[in-house]
C-alpha cells in the first residue's frame, strides 16, 4: 500500500462525505431519517467521517482505490455496481463508521480511480481482487460483505468461493446470473441495458462524450427517488465514467455474464450458511430478492424498500442503514 497526494475529485468527495455526515446527524429524529436508530451527534458525525482515509494499494496487477476507516474489530466491505464507484456508500459508510466498523469501500477494478485493464471483469476475478485487497490491507480473517448490482454478484462469488472467510453477506438489488429468475428478467423490456451493454463497442460509441446525459437519464430511468441524484452527484459519476477506459471497462461487466452464469450455477450446488440479507427496492428487485437468494443460501432474511428504485442506497439511505446495522454483527 503507498499513500499519496489526494486527487481534486477525492477531495471533493471527502468534502461531500463531511457535510453529508453533518447533514444526516442533524436530521436524525425528524421524518427522514427516523428509521435509524442510535443517532450519531453532528460532532461525532464529522470525527467518522473524518477518518475515511484514501489509499491505493496494487493487488493482482490491478492498482485499486479505496476508502478505509479502521474502527473495531469487525470489518464491512461495500461494493458498488455500474452507474457509480465507492461514492455511492457516501450515506451509509459514515454511519457504519459512527457506529465503530472498520469500512473498507473500494472502486472496483476498472471503474473510478482504480485502474482498467483491458480483462478480467468476470465476477470471480473480480471476487480475488477483493479478497487479495482485504488480505493487503490486513482486514480479516473473516469480513461482512455488502454489494449492490455488480458489487453484489462478485460479493456472491467471493462468498461461494471462501465461506469461512464470510461472516454475513448482503445483496443490494440484483440477481445472480445463472440463478432463477435470471433468464426470464433478461429477457424483460426493462433490463434492455443488459443487452445493449453486451454488445461489443456500440455503447462506448454512443455514450462516448455524453457522458453526464447518458447517466442522468439512466439513473432516473430506474428510480423513484430521483432526488437522490442531485447534480454534484450525477457531476461526480460522469467524471469517472468519461475517464479513459471506465465505459469500456464497466460494459465489461456485462460482457462476462456468459462465464457469470456458469461459474454461478456450479456454485449453487453447495448453498451458502452464513446469514444472508437481501435488500431491494419496491419498484425494483424488492419483492423477489428473498426467493431468489433462497436458491443458494440457506440462512435469508430480505427487506423491501418503500420509495426506492434500483438505487437504494442512494434513494433510501436510512432504510438501507438501519437494515444492516440490524442484520451485522456488533462492531466490537
């Protein structure tokens, strides 16, 4: 791991991350955030906050960034998906932070400041970085894993491949590929995006340059609180998407559902024992999360969100905090 001169956009970011930890601390108690329970103080807010430290740190030939608190001595890693990097957590890290986690929120291999290789976006790989990184960082022996959409499906294969290494698992709106329903909801209008963005070359023609236009209708296309997405939100998420090599590194994710599926379904033949907790949004996965987590894990709870689209962390941070505050164990 070495350390190094922060970026204009991690700046930003931590900036962000204050405030919004300011913001939250104070609004505890009212109607917003009344679902969490346990309110952090606006001082004890800006202290969490202000120990998310950046770091870099190379693991299997993949120059990672990430955000680390270290608190006590259980260890919750939050994996973000396509359409956003680690800064999606910016509401729940601080929170988790507050409450005395160690909170590791990297960028996933080829998206935000971590570097793009031209290969090795099947979930699988992509679970190794992770496991490698934790080990760098000397956060284990066992983590909670939390994952929205393609943080979800490599926190799967990272929890089918080393269970004992898993003490809790959480899944943020996405199915597995390979696992029932996949095939069916592929096939739906809704999920055109999985299609288009299979198709090599065209996305990154189409989206190239309009970037933040792109993003902003997407993010709203698959919401229902779109005031989630302010503008210095959609601003931060175009910037790293209009970086040399993000688009096509993050339609490389898609582009390795076929190897996805069938990595997943030999996994499925041994069910996973750790507690499981699905988190997904009313108008989204919320309502068939728990049956489809059922197909390979044994020990699942699942929470619907009201008022959420696909981006329930971002649309409804309190339900998703107060959910896994819940369902982890105690920080120390």
């Amino acid at each position: 791991m070495s350390k190094r001169r922060t970026t204009g956009r991690e700046a930003t970011m931590r900036a962000t991350l204050i405030s919004t930890m300011l913001a939250i601390a104070l609004a505890f108690g009212g109607a917003a955030y009344g679902q969490v329970t346990a309110a952090a103080s606006a001082t004890s807010a800006a202290e969490a906050t202000a120990e998310i430290q950046d770091g870099k740190a190379g693991v299997n030939g993949v120059r990672y960034h990430y955000l680390l608190a270290r608190g006590g001595g259980q260890t919750v890693v939050l994996l973000h998906g396509w359409g956003s990097t680690s800064y999606m957590w910016r509401f729940v890290a601080p929170q988790l932070v507050a409450r005395g986690y160690t909170v590791l929120v990297p960028d996933l291999r080829g998206l935000g400041d971590t570097t793009k290789p031209a290969t090795g976006y099947e979930k699988t790989v992509i679970a190794d970085d992770i496991r490698a990184l934790v080990q760098t960082l000397n956060l284990g022996p066992t983590i909670n894993l939390v994952g929205h959409d393609m943080g979800g499906m490599v926190s799967y294969a990272y929890a089918a491949q080393h269970p004992d290494e898993i003490r809790t698992l959480a899944i943020l709106d996405v199915l597995l590929p390979g696992i029932d329903p996949w095939d069916q909801i592929v096939q739906s209008p809704r999920t055109w995006h999985l299609r288009f963005y299979s198709v090599q070359d065209v996305p990154e023609m189409l989206i190239t340059g309009r970037e933040l236009q792109y993003l902003k209708w997407f993010h709203n296309s698959i919401a229902v609180n779109s005031r989630a997405f302010t503008n210095e939100a959609e601003e931060t998420y175009a910037r790293a998407y209009a970086m040399p090599g993000a688009l096509r590194a993050g339609f490389e994710y898609y582009r390795a559902f076929p190897n996805d599926v069938k990595a997943n379904q030999e996994f499925a033949k041994r069910k996973l024992t750790m507690p499981v907790l699905g988190i997904g949004g009313s108008a989204s996965l919320g309502p068939i999360i728990g049956d489809h987590l059922r197909h390979v894990a044994n020990n699942v709870q699942a929470i619907n969100v009201e008022g959420s689209g696909h981006w329930v962390a971002e649309e409804q941070p309190a339900a998703v905090t107060d959910a896994l505050i819940k369902f982890l164990p105690p920080a120390r």
